[in-house]
C-alpha cells in the first residue's frame, strides 16, 4: 500500500507525475482520483490508529515494570549497556597491564637499532592488544554474571515468583549479587560480608526508589503503601 501511495500521490498528496499523465490523457478521471485518495488515507488512519492501540495497551501492561519494561527487554539492555562499560573498562586495564608487563620481560634486551625498534613496538602493540582483548571478554563475563545475572536477574525472578514487584526482591537480589561477586573473585569471608552488607543497604534504597516511582503512577500497586493508607483511614475514623 506505501508503494502505491508514492507511487500515485506526493509527500504533499500532490499527484504523481505518472497519474497526472494519465489524468491529461483522459484514462483517469479526477474523481476517481479523490475515491482513490479517500480510501488510501482511511487506510492509512486505520493503521496508525491500531499501532498507536497496540503501543496504548503495551504500556498498560508494563506501566509499572521496573524502568517501565518487562524483564524480556529490560535484562538484554542492561547486559548490553554493561557489556560495553565492562567491555572498554577491561580491554583498558589489560592493556595497560599488558605493557608494563612486555617492558618488564624485555627490559634486559631492548633494540640498539632503528629497524630493531620497529619490530619491538610492532610485537609489542599486538601482544598488548591480544591480552587487551583477552582481559575485555573477562571482564565482561564477570561483570554480565554478576550484575544480569546476580542482580538483575535475581530480582526478575523473585518478582516472577512472588507475583509481586517491591523493595524486598530488590534487596535480597542485591545481597545475592555480593555473595556471587566474592565468591567470583574469590574474596576471603570477611570481604564477602561486608559486600553483602553494602548490597544490603544499597538494594534497599534502590528498591524504595524503584518502588516511589511505582507509587507515583499506581498508588495500589505498592503494598505497604496500601496497608498504610488504609491504617490511616482507620485511625482517623476511631
């Protein structure tokens, strides 16, 4: 239907040239012309109302998902944007690593000639780049397990599983992302308990700030916030 509308008809529903040829000829006339026109553009209503009806009941459904997405299309973004930062942050370091590292093994034979030092970088440059790479992937690993996985996906899941979406799925996701981190990076069980008790506090607040703005839009859709208004219906009936 798009092709035969530019083909007939302007951006401007200015006629074609070729219908304006057939319309001089005299094998169109104009009214046929306006009959045409009045179905493509009652077509072309009827499509945009029904996508704009689609996008209306899509947003109905995940108004109050965590950043407004379901946890199908939230999890592939957020591992898409930490893939990135993971991605770049972890090919700088091991390049950085990599190349003290190659001035510390060669620092005993280092070039005397011009044409030595030319091959000194050129091999210097690709194994620094290599362990770039290698570091990159790592890390991204590490970083996608720990945050999707340990974080964001934990809390998807519990909120799938208690049907409900609040600061507690948040919280416990959060003291599971530490647990994951140190035993990841294999930390001692000191360290282990501090970071959960950073994820602790760190999962609460970012739970009663997701859970503020759910709030906002729904009031109902936040439990104690619920349980609290009612309280305080009672209490200001008695």
């Amino acid at each position: 239907m798009t092709n035969l509308w530019s083909y007939f008809f302007g951006a401007k529903d200015e006629l074609d040239p070729a219908m304006r040829d057939l319309l001089d000829k005299g094998e169109i006339t104009q009214e046929e012309v306006d009959r045409q026109l009045t179905i493509m553009e009652a077509e072309k209503e009827e499509v945009q109302a029904k996508h704009q009806a689609e996008i209306d009941q899509w947003y109905a459904r995940n108004v109050n998902q965590r950043f407004n997405l379901p946890a199908d299309a939230r999890l592939p973004l957020i591992a898409g944007g930490v893939s990135i930062w993971s991605g770049c942050f972890g090919f700088y370091n091991g390049l950085k690593a990599a190349s003290l590292k190659y001035l510390a093994e060669n620092a005993h034979r280092l070039p005397k000639k011009k044409g030595g030092w030319y091959f000194y970088h050129k091999r210097k440059n690709h194994v620094c780049y290599m362990k770039g790479m290698e570091a990159a992937f790592k890390n991204l690993a590490r970083t996608n397990i720990l945050v999707v996985g340990g974080l964001f996906g934990t809390e998807a899941l519990l909120d799938k599983a208690r049907g409900q979406i609040d600061f507690l799925n948040t919280t416990v996701a959060a003291v599971a992302a530490g647990a994951t981190y140190g035993g990841l990076f294999k930390l001692t069980r000191v360290q282990t308990v501090n970071l959960m008790r950073q994820g602790l506090w760190l999962g609460l607040a970012g739970g009663l700030f997701q859970d503020y703005f759910i709030y906002k839009r729904s009031p109902q859709d936040v439990w104690y916030a619920k349980y609290a208004l009612h309280t305080g219906e009672k209490l200001a009936d008695a």
